[in-house]
C-alpha cells in the first residue's frame, strides 16, 4: 500500500503521488544539482519533480509502492536538518525492499549526536547502527563487533566527540594495538611515535571530520585527546575519560583483560573489532574471541553485533563483503 498523500491520480498505467514538504530544506531534500531527485528516478524508475511544496513521484503502481517510503523518509530528514547523501538513498531502498516500510530507519532525536564544533548532525543509517548509539549512552562498556564500514569506529568517536563537548568526560583516548609495529618497522627513521602513526591514522581521520583541524591539533598537544597504541596503556587509570579500543580482534586475550582493566571512575569504553580481519599469528589468542563469551552477560556491559546491512561505505563494499563470505563458507560478521 502506499503511504498516505495528498492526491493520487491514476491514469491507463501510470500512478501519480504527491507527498507534502513543508518546512523540509529544499537544498537537502533534492541534493547539489538534484542529485537525490536523480537517484530516486535511477533507483525506482519514477519520474520525480519538485514542484512548490509538494515532490511529485510518477510512475507504475508497483514502482511507486516502493519510491514514495523512501521519498517521505528523505523528507522527514530534510526537515530535521539531518544530513544524507545519494549513497544513503539505495541503503534506505534496501530497507524497504528487505522488510517494507518497516525496514527504514526514522529520524529518533534520542540517537542524533549534534557536533557543535563542526556544525554537524550524526544519526544512525541502518538500525544496527542505531542500536550501537544507545547502547554507547546506555552502557558504560560497549563492544561493538562487524565488518569494515558498518561505521563502529567513526560512531564511537563522535560519541567520544560528543561527550567531551558536553564535558561529560575530561579527555577522549583512543587506542589501537600496532600489530606491524613492532620489530618488522626497526628500518623505519623516527621514533616510536612516528613508526605507529600510519596505524593510528584512521583515528585521526575520524576526529578531524568532526572536529576543526586547528582544535584537533590543540587538544592532542594539551593531550585532552590521546591516540596511542595499546601497549601505552599498560600501568595506568584512565579516569574521567571515554576510551575506544579501535581494531580490537588484534589484541591478545592478555592485552585486552589489561585494556579493560584501566577504567577509572566516570569513564566509558567502546572496543570495536572484526573477527574475520585477525593478524595475530595464532588467530585464537585474539582477545575480542573472548571477550564477548567471558562479558556479554555482566550488567553495564553491553555487545552489539553489526553486519552487511550496516555497511555505510560504498555501495559495493556491502556486495564485496557478501562475496568473501561466500567464499570462505562463513556467515557474515
């Protein structure tokens, strides 16, 4: 059935449908250059037109059934002002198309994280990930477990971002273990620091797409934020903090047992991982392996599981994702 609109015309074989987009940003509705306008003719084969305050979709009835949810979800994101992209519109497609219009995430203010610094607004883009974002505000130890893309990373640190903003917590650290940077880097020039950076650059990207650069580099040197390897952590008490161990399945169940154990009070931890991408040379002392069977039942600590339908990366990467899993006969992680 098709949602409620303010007229349907019908004639011999095609279905004309009016939705209402009063109050919703015409430049993020329709996109640079009607991009998003483009993409939903492209995704559904409907003849789209933005017209005063109305987007009219025309096109067969079948076609319609499935462009107007996606089309009245985009609208209720324009009004919001909260941002989406042409990408954004095939997974909310995939939605609709897996579970009808239930299969659409809807704008919740509860999991929206406003970075006042960047003026950006971050919400979940497939239920998996809207999941993630509560259990981080909900939990004082989340771990989050899946493929590449599914956006475990980049969400833990805005919610780090978040909180440091609000000043919930004094100091953001964000910790990896430098698998590759022990002996096999000795021929490299520098020092420690200087050999483990090219491993913690993702973290770096993740805070400077919040944050202005200039305050990126301020708050690291007065070392409000700390990005280090995991092996740093050892010996100490990280206290009024939010702590994310990122590329936790490369963490041996000794360095993730003394991770864990460095919570002070009014702290919070995020681990992330993909148990398919182990570099460990023996792949069963990986610690996120046990982490989740020795924790997952301890209050205040919470695991959250995401897969291909979380994937907020290219379109083929979910494809790519499905494709490997194929070949190695296992399920998506």
């Amino acid at each position: 059935m098709l949602l409620p609109g303010e007229r349907v015309e019908q004639t011999e074989t095609m279905v004309e449908h009016r939705l209402n987009t009063e109050g919703a940003d015409p430049l993020m509705l329709a996109g640079v250059n009607d991009r998003n306008i483009h993409e939903i003719g492209r995704l559904f084969s409907v003849k789209v037109v933005m017209r005063d305050d109305q987007l009219v979709l025309r096109g067969m009835i079948d076609s319609l059934e499935r462009a107007v949810p996606v089309a009245q979800h985009m609208i209720e994101l324009a009004r919001l002002r909260a941002p989406f992209d042409t990408p954004d519109i095939a997974r909310f497609a995939d939605g609709v198309d897996a579970l009808g219009v239930d299969g659409i995430v809807h704008p919740d203010e509860e999991v929206r994280i406003a970075l006042p610094g960047s003026r950006r607004v971050i919400v979940p883009k497939s239920d998996g990930q809207r999941g993630y974002i509560r259990a981080i505000q909900d939990n004082d130890v989340v771990i989050g477990i899946g493929p590449a893309g599914t956006g475990k990373t980049y969400l833990a640190v805005a919610a780090a971002v978040d909180s440091l903003y609000k000043k919930r917590v004094k100091r953001i650290v964000l910790a990896r273990p430098a698998v590759e940077a022990g002996e096999n880097l000795g021929f490299l020039p520098g020092d420690l620091q200087e050999k483990v950076d090219p491993y913690l650059r993702p973290l770096y990207d993740a805070l400077e797409d919040m944050m202005p650069h200039d305050r990126v580099s301020r708050a690291i040197e007065d070392s409000t934020i700390e990005i280090a390897p995991l092996a740093y952590m050892r010996g100490r008490t990280l206290a009024d903090a939010f702590v994310i161990l990122d590329e936790a399945q490369n963490a041996t169940r000794a360095q993730m047992k003394m991770f864990l154990t460095r919570l002070g009070l009014n702290s919070r931890v995020v681990i992330t991982g993909d148990k398919t991408q182990i570099d460990l040379s023996n792949k069963s002392d990986s610690g996120l392996l046990e982490v989740e069977d020795i924790l997952g039942s301890v209050e205040g600590i919470k695991v959250i599981y995401l897969d291909g339908k979380d994937v907020i990366r290219h379109r083929l990467v979910k494809d790519i994702i499905k494709a490997y899993a194929k070949v190695g006969g296992g399920e998506e992680q």
